[in-house]
C-alpha cells in the first residue's frame, strides 16, 4: 500500500475556517467517490496554530496509478473545479512516507483530537524517541518522508492521539508540534454505497 501526505491551505480570498468546513463538507465527499482511496483522512490544523498550511490529509492506495487515471479522466474536470472553490494549488506539497506503527490503539482521543509532531533531523533519532513514547501511550506512529522535497517543512511527522505534550524533544530533533482534529472517511462504505448505486 502507498501512503502518502499533502499539505494544503486555503485561498488567498478565503480563511482556515472556510477552507476546513468545505473540504469536510464538500471536496471530502466528492474525492471518496471519484478515487480509488483504501483510506482517506484528513488532520485540520486548529485554530489559532501558527502553520502555513491547514490541513495535512493522509491519502492510503493499493495502486499508485489509480489517482492518476482519475485527474486524467473524465471526472478530472470535475475535481479541479471544487477544488478552485477553496485551495491554493500553488501552496499544495505532497510527500510519499514510510509509515511505522509504534504501539496499537486510537489515534484520537474522545474529541477526534491529535498531535502531529513535524521532526527535522536523523531518522533514528526520532525513531527512538517514538519507541519511547509508545511505552506509555497508545497509537503512536511515525511517517517518515521518503525523498524530501525541500517545500515539506519536515523530515518526519510523528503522530500521537490527544493534545498532550509530548515532553522535551531529544538532542539533536527540531520538533513543531500541530493540535489537530482529525476525520476520517469510512472507504468500505464508500465503496459499499457506490456498488448499491451500481458505480463500481
């Protein structure tokens, strides 16, 4: 499974708010229906963050083509005109990641609330202090960046289920830590709706 990350943000004639409520509201749907997603989550940045980005979206495919055929499609034309209603392309940064599972459990607590920890600095170093941290926590993971692009602001993001701080950053790790609220779409039941309607 290929799993990626994009960071995305708003128009310049739109705000944080606007752009996380459309995107729950009307792109999220829309893109679960068109895409061929094993999973499909999106990390809204909260308000008052200081982030040029609002959102980090989590896109999971068996196919690394599938998007691909869908924004050469016919449906392509479709994507980018909603898209137009609410983001900034030229802000938009993906990052394919390696992702490691630290210790099971949920990945929010109560309130669908998360921590991303974006890290720069060795690789093993925020290895450790994930393996550390998952000894007491639950549902911690590590995405590792693969082939950074210098417009990712990280090397790493480690994620954590709450807002709790997660202590002093170890020696050597430059560490900015997001509170965020996190959706998740259900893709059996996408995929199960589509086939009722006889789209699939």
């Amino acid at each position: 499974m290929i799993r990626t990350l994009c960071l995305l943000a708003h128009r310049p004639d739109r705000d944080r708010a606007f752009f996380q409520r459309y995107y729950e509201e009307r792109h999220a749907p829309l893109a679960a229906r068109l895409f061929p997603f094993v999973g499909y989550a999106r990390n809204h940045v909260e308000q008052g963050e200081a982030f040029d980005w609002d959102t980090i979206s989590e896109f999971m495919v068996d196919d690394p083509l599938g998007p691909v055929r869908v924004m050469e499609g016919p449906h392509a034309a479709i994507v980018r005109a909603d898209e137009e209603n609410f983001l900034d392309h030229a802000r938009l940064v993906p990052a394919r990641v390696e992702a490691h599972l630290f210790s099971a459990g949920p990945v929010t607590d109560g309130e669908e609330r998360r921590l991303a920890v974006l890290i720069e600095g060795e690789r093993d170093r925020a290895m450790t202090w994930a393996e550390a941290l998952a000894r007491d926590r639950a549902g911690v993971s590590l995405d590792v960046i693969v082939g950074r692009d210098a417009a990712f602001p990280a090397d790493a993001v480690f994620w954590l289920s709450g807002h709790d701080d997660p202590g002093p950053v170890p020696p050597g790790l430059v560490a900015k830590a997001l509170r965020m609220r996190r959706y998740e779409t259900d893709m059996v039941a996408v995929k199960h709706d589509l086939e009722n309607e006889g789209l699939q």
